[in-house]
C-alpha cells in the first residue's frame, strides 16, 4: 500500500520527520528512523535522512508505513477506606 502526500507551503523549510509527526500524528521517532533506513519513506523517490528539509510541492511516499496509534485505558477500582472524613 502507497501513500502520497504533496507539502505545502506553510510546511517549507520543515525537517521531513517532524513534517510527519505534524501531518500523521504522534508517531515515535525511532520508527520514523527506521522506516527511512529500510526505504518505505521516500522523499521524491529518493532514501533520504530525516533532518532533511522539505520544500513545497515535495512528493512524500509512504510503502506499506501504516501506524494507528494505541489509547490504553487503566481500570482502576474504587477500594473504600475505613477512614472517617470529618
């Protein structure tokens, strides 16, 4: 699966790893990281470092890069004490 994203003028000038976290949520840098060292984040079909900057109309194509971010929510019981409140 290919994803495709053009970057627009008020993104010019951004490093391509935060121009992902702006645009595709919180994703951690470290799976950014890796993704452009195994070639699934190309930038105008070219490996290419994250501290790079992107210009306007740059292509960003994402291969098979699909990340849904986790909510987990702690059950916590409610354990009455034997205090008396005043």
């Amino acid at each position: 699966m290919k994803n495709s994203y053009i970057v627009s003028y008020a993104f010019n000038d951004m490093r391509l790893d935060r121009w992902i976290r702006n645009n595709l949520g919180k994703i951690p840098q470290g799976l950014i990281e890796k993704n452009l060292r195994n070639g699934k984040i190309k930038l105008n079909n070219k490996k290419i470092k994250s501290s790079h900057k992107v210009k306007t109309n740059d292509k960003i194509d994402l291969f098979g890069f699909d990340f849904k971010e986790k909510i987990i929510q702690k059950k916590i019981e409610f354990q009455p004490t034997k205090e008396i409140i005043k």
